[in-house]
C-alpha cells in the first residue's frame, strides 16, 4: 500500500487534537511489544533549537560508528523527514508497512501525535538502532516522548510559546517540559532565563539529576576567524566548523557536543574526532538555509519571538542591499513580539498565507503592519509571495523567509515541485 493512502487513515486521527497525556501511547507501545525498549533513548526537550541540537548530537553520534534514530517535528515537506536513520529520511514504501502495523494497533482515541511517535519506536526498532535522539513535541510531561525511558535530556532554550497548551508563565511552561526528565539521569542545559533556570536546578534536584549548564560547565564562542571554540567538561576544541549555519547554533552546537560528553562518560565510545568531525556533518533543513539565486532565498523557520531575536542577529553575517521579508503565521503566535526585532530590518514586506489550519490570512497579517506603520503587499499564497518579491528584487537583495515552519516548508515544496500538506503536530 502506498505511503500516502495509509497517512490518510492517520491524519483522520487528527480529529482528537491535542491531548496531554501518555496513557494511550503507553498502551499502543505495550501493544506493539515495546520497541522503545530495544533501544538507548535521549530526549531534546525546549522551546527553539531542539532541531539543530538533535541534528548535531545524532551526527556526533553517527560519526563516532553508532546506528542512529532521530525523531522531530514537524516536517516541513514530507512526512517521511520525521524518522531518520544515520540521518538519512526512511523510506516511503517501509515507513506505509510500519505505519499500517501501527495504525492496526492503536487505541481507538489515539491521536495523531501518539501514534507517530509509537511509529518512531516502532521504525527505530526494527531497523535495530542503538541510540535514538527523540525531540520532544512542543511539550514534556505530557508529551507522548516521555513514554520513552531517557538516559540523558537536552534543555535547549526555553521561552513563551504554545500558551494555550503549556502555561500563560515561562515558569509554566518550564515545569511542563521539564517533566520529562527521568530521575537520576543526567541533564545538559543551554543557557536560560533565571526563571527557568530556577525551575531546571529545582527539577533537578528532586530528582537527583546531574545537571550541566552551558556557561558554568561547557560554553562555546565564536574565534576571530569564524570558527567556533569549545570548551567542555573533558574536552577543549578549536575551530570547529558547524555544518548548520547561523551565529545562533553555537548554543545548539555545544549542548550537543557536552550530552556527547556525558554520553562518553557513562561509557559510550566517542573519541574527540568523532565531536570535531560530527558538528561538521550536522544538516538541518530550513534553519538559515540559503538557496542561490538572483536574489537568493534565505530560509528560516523562526516562528516565536526567540527564534525571531536569533534570526535578527543572524542576519548580521549576511551582506545585502535590501532585505525583502515574505512571511506568514499561525494564528496562536504573539505576532507583535515575534515582529518586533525583524521588521526594523527589512525594506519590504510580503505577507502570504500559510497553507495550514488556523494561518492568518495575508490580509490580516498585512493589516498587523499596516497599524505598525509598516507597508506591507498582501500576496496570498506563499507562491505569489515568493513570485512578486522576486520581481521587485534588484542585484544585491536578499528574500528572507520566515515566521513559520510551515512557510519554509511551502517554499521548499515549491521548490522541488512537490505536493505540501502542512500538517501540525
């Protein structure tokens, strides 16, 4: 059966939304004889970078001769991103066999989100992985990943996001994703606001968790000649050269090279080859993700007001005459904040909608800027946006698209020329 009439049956289970909980994975995981037992889990919890983080430790991992899953979401063009092997997508007609198996074993009331993860465990284990980097979703606790039995959690950095879901307070949304930390295994942290380094350390305590902090433990700073230098918990490194651009991924970088640390120092062999070499290899698809051209696209899927603070420091590696902004969002987005350090920046704005439920239309996002003072080109699609900054590109612009994943992910499928079916979750 094609991959695309078994995604069918699961995306009608979308019709449950979002429920917190891992009752109902837990279940469809015992059903399918636990495969996340089979394998070593360690989970990338946080509001941005989780991607880029888990991206660096699986090529570190990879590089130093393990077998490695990688979990995330969402995909930005094609389901199948979602479960890499060695970093490579799995196969489409695999991925619809592991899939119906599945499907054929999920708790009526499962939801979308539970049953890709149960898919993950299920495609980790039968291709025998050894370590599986299993980014969490947008929560922790409640997330369906913490039905998975980590050995070591990544807190990449945490901020405002997802309120409806997670807490009106950082505070809240900290305790949420910190949830999913397993007692007594150990916790690297990227740098944090004291709010939420407070409730980390308190977390940590109970649960008499090793804790290391970027800053106080590891850190890692940009040379002169842009290089990245590390300094770590056993290991000092010179000059890397991360494979995932952005001044930004030096946090997300050094999180993965000091979980790779205390990996090794719980007994996994990676030599500091295998660190050097493995942030070199990292790739991670729509995360300042430049496409050449004339003008060149520039691709990034920040889509919260930190993500949106990095892009704008970002750009400052970037040498251009104009910068022309496409951008659409969804509508449970602080849009004001996530705006505020971007528009200063660009000379142009083209407002699109993104093809997913509960975008902001191009209209209403345009009429945002106009109240800003800003002028703005409503577009439609993300297509026409893309179309009608090119045409009033001249040499030496830059198109800057952002705001959303899902964005970035249309842009890509147009691209390619591929079909896109933005699917949240």
């Amino acid at each position: 059966m094609p991959l695309e009439a078994v995604l069918e049956k699961l995306y009608a289970r979308r019709r449950f939304g979002i429920r917190p909980g891992v009752d109902r994975v837990g279940e469809l995981l015992k059903r399918l004889g636990h495969p996340e037992k089979q394998f070593r889990t360690i989970h990338v919890v946080g509001t941005n970078g989780k991607g880029s983080s888990s991206a660096f430790l699986s090529s570190i991992l990879l590089t130093a001769g393990y077998t490695v899953g990688q979990f995330s979401s969402p995909h930005l063009v094609r389901f199948t991103e979602r479960f890499r092997i060695n970093g490579t997508e799995f196969p489409a007609d695999k991925l619809a066999v592991c899939l119906d198996t599945v499907l054929k074993a999920a708790p009526e009331e499962a939801t979308f989100f539970e049953i890709t993860t149960a898919l993950a465990a299920y495609v980790f284990s039968t291709e025998r992985v050894a370590l599986a980097v299993m980014e969490a979703g947008m929560g922790g606790r409640s997330d369906a990943t913490a039905a998975f039995d980590g050995e070591l959690t990544i807190v990449t950095p945490i901020a405002l996001d997802h309120t409806r879901y997670l807490g009106a307070t950082v505070r809240e949304i900290a305790e949420e994703k910190t949830g999913i930390i397993k007692p007594g295994t150990p916790v690297i942290s990227a740098v944090q606001s004291d709010a939420v380094q407070l409730v980390i350390e308190e977390v940590c305590r109970a649960g008499n968790c090793p804790l290391s902090t970027f800053g106080s433990d590891f850190s890692a700073a940009w040379n002169r000649d842009g290089g990245l230098d590390y300094r770590g918990m056993n290991h000092t490194l010179t000059g890397l050269l991360p494979g995932i651009t952005g001044r930004y991924q030096s946090g997300n970088a050094a999180v993965a090279l000091a979980a790779a640390e205390k990996l090794a120092a719980g007994g996994l062999i990676i030599p500091p080859t295998a660190l050097r070499e493995g942030i070199a290899g990292a790739r991670w698809p729509g995360r300042m993700e430049l496409v050449p051209g004339s003008p060149p696209l520039l691709l990034d899927g920040a889509h919260n007001p930190a993500g949106a603070a990095a892009l704008a420091e970002a750009l400052q590696e970037y040498s251009y005459s104009r910068l022309l902004l496409v951008t659409g969002v969804c509508d449970d987005k602080d849009i004001d904040l996530i705006y505020a350090p971007l528009v200063p920046l660009a000379d142009a704005i083209y407002t699109v909608t993104p093809a997913v439920e509960r975008a902001v239309t191009a209209g209403d996002l345009s009429h945002f800027f106009q109240t800003q003072g800003v002028a703005s080109h409503p577009c439609g699609s993300v297509a026409e946006g893309i179309s009608q900054a090119r045409s009033n590109a001249a040499d030496g612009d830059l198109i800057l698209v952002c705001g959303s994943l899902f964005v970035v992910g249309e842009v890509k499928a147009w691209l390619e020329q591929t079909n896109y079916t933005g699917i949240r979750g």
